[in-house]
C-alpha cells in the first residue's frame, strides 16, 4: 500500500473526526507516567513516552467487565452487555500492538472465539506510532519485533519531524489517509533512516533463540528456586503484560439483580491453580514463578506457535522486586546450558564405557 504524508494538524483534524463517531483513546501525561484514556482533541495526548504504564489491551478486553446482567428470579433472561462504541487507538507503539496481535490468538484465533473480545476488536482501529528513542528497558527486537513494526496495526505513523509518515496496513488504515498527499521518496527515506536508528540504539541482551529447545529440560532445574527468591508473587508483572490473558468469573447478586463479571486473573496468585479437591500444584512461590516464565517462553509456543514476550519492558519497570526478565532469561539459558552439557558429557562417558 501506498504511504502518505500528514501535518500535524491534518492528525489533530483526524482525531476530531473520529472522537464523532465512536471513542479515541491515546496515551495522556498522567503524574510521571502516562495512560490510554479517551480524549477528545490530539492536543490532549502525550506521544512522547515510549510506552504507557498499562498496554492498551485493557481496551480490547478490561480489567473488569460485565458480560450479561440477569434477574435472580429470572436467570435464563439474561440481558447481554451492551455492544462496544467503535474505537481508535492511537499512539500503541509496535510491541503493544504485537503483543494484541497475540491476544487475537488466544481470543479470536483458530476454535472458540470469545464473543467479548471479538465485538471490541472488530470495532478497533489500531493506529501505531513508531519508537525513535528505545528505553532501557525495552528489548523487542530479542523477541522477534522492531521500533517501526507493523504487525497487528490498521496504520502506523513516523513522526519525521513535524510531519507524520503515514503507512496503512488494512483497508481501514488506508480508508483513514487515502485523501491525504503522498509521501515523497525524502519522506520515506527519512522514516527508514530513524528506524534503523531505533533499532540500533536497542539494548539487546538476550538471545532466545534456543530458549525452547533448553526449556524442555527446565521442570527440576534448581535455578528456579534462586531465580524465584526475590519474588513476592505480588502480580504487578501479570498486570502490566500486554499479552497476559488470565480470568476469573463471578457472580455478583444484590437483592433480585445480579451480573455475571470477568476480571483480570494472575498465575501469581496462590489460589489460582487450586484445584477444587483442595490440591494445589503451585503452591509454592517458585512454582508460580516458572509458570509465568514457561508461559512466556515455552507453552505459548506450543499453544499459539510463538513465545508471548513482546519485549515491551513494562515487568521490568514494575516488579517491586527488581526482577528483570532479560535476566532471568540469560541466568535460565547459562544454567539449562550447563545442565544439557552435563548430560551429554554423562551420556558421552556411559557410551564410552559400553564401548
Ligand atoms: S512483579 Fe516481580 S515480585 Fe511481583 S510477581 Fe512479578 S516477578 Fe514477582
Ligand atoms: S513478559 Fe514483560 S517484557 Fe515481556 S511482554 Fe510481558 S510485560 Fe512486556
């Protein structure tokens, strides 16, 4: 597809546009952070801060919400939640945006789809901006992304200085700027240049590439226990994951109403994995640990085809630990390394003893 061009007032003008027709949501300065919340004019956006402090995914499937409310006299009349306004989310950097392309997987991939995420996602456009200025926490390009990714957007914008560099992804990203001008060939390369820029300035420091192969040996390893000691299973990392998609279901009643609720679930809490005969097969703290890390790095891969680490640093920023995943992943890889070494060395010696 073509790539256009747009000031940034022909942006501010487009925003206007689309808070009349449904919500706009976009990172806003919030204290010494910033948050997806709806605005009404572009002027009320921070795009500035490479990442927000929650992923917009809490917009396609939120911390809490409502599925269907009923009458407890009544259950089998169940009135479905309202349907969702259309949508746009704009300034989602590329590793939140990869990190929905995930969720769309998990939630409205292959088999069952989840009716709630679906209609939200369905009525979402997706407007990225690209990275410029890496953080130091960040590390996309570990996992397989890139500053200027495009993966799961309608659109993605490079500000080139002044100007917006305009890329639709889908028809609704194009139908957004196909009367706008053309990027010129300047224009283009001037986008290239930052983004080879972006993703030289990235603190790389993991290679994940055979982390799949060395998970498989991981169950008893005991670095999990070392790895783990710092951890207060608090589940801020959980919380703040772009591609973390763990619920629980509760009915609230209040005299003769009731509704039936969806909120945000974490791995990290001891009752998470409670079976109801009582037996818990996480109970200890580094057991839910290894669950989080073996999530990210070695059962999405089979359950989805992938890991489901984006890269996006917010664990990092956040655990009150001060437990780094690029950390725990390279302590993971030296010792899982040693372990497989051994092993051949053992199988080595007994085939030369047989000999
Ligand atoms: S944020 Fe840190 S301390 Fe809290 S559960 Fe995650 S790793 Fe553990
Ligand atoms: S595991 Fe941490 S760095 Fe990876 S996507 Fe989740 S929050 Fe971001």
């Amino acid at each position: 597809m073509k790539a256009f061009i747009l000031s940034a007032e022909e942006l501010g003008r487009l925003v206007t546009e689309w808070a009349k027709s449904g919500a706009v949501y976009a990172p806003v300065k919030v204290k010494d952070w910033s948050e997806f919340r709806r605005i009404s004019s572009l002027a009320e956006a921070d795009l500035t801060r490479v990442n927000t402090k929650l992923s917009a995914r809490s917009l396609l499937f939120p911390q809490c919400e409502t599925m269907f409310r009923f009458e407890t006299s009544h259950p089998d009349k169940a009135q479905l939640a309202a349907e969702p306004v259309p949508q746009v989310i704009l300034g989602v950097r590329p590793c939140d945006a990869a990190g929905i392309a995930v969720l769309d997987k998990f939630f409205a991939g292959q088999g069952e789809t989840d009716t709630f995420y679906r209609r939200r996602r369905d009525k979402t456009i997706l407007v990225g901006l690209a990275c410029q200025v890496p953080d130091d926490t960040c590390f996309c390009t570990a996992v397989g992304g890139s500053p200027a990714g495009t993966r799961g957007l309608d659109l993605l914008l490079t500000d080139i200085g002044g100007h917006y560099v305009a890329e639709p992804l889908t028809e609704r990203g194009e139908a957004a700027v196909k009367d706008m001008n053309e990027a010129a060939a300047a224009d283009l390369a001037k986008k290239d240049e930052l983004a080879s820029k972006a993703t030289a300035a990235m603190a790389e420091r993991i290679d994940t590439r055979k982390l799949k192969e060395l998970l498989d040996t991981a169950d008893t390893n005991p670095v999990w226990g070392e790895l783990s000691l710092p951890c207060v299973n608090c589940g801020a990392c959980t919380f703040v994951c772009p591609t973390c998609h763990c619920f629980d279901i509760t009915d609230e009643t209040r005299k003769d109403k009731g509704a039936r609720i969806r909120v945000w679930d974490t791995c990290q809490s001891c009752m998470y994995s409670q079976h109801a005969s009582g037996h818990n097969p996480r109970l200890a703290p580094a057991a839910r640990f290894r669950n989080r890390t073996m999530d990210k790095f070695r059962y999405t891969v089979d359950q989805v085809g992938e890991v489901s680490c984006v890269g996006c640093g917010r664990c990092i920023r956040e655990c009150p630990a001060g437990i780094d995943i690029r950390e725990t992943v390279e302590r993971l890889m030296l010792a899982l390394g040693e372990q497989s070494a051994d092993a051949m060395q053992t199988a080595d010696c007994k085939m030369q003893k047989a000999k």
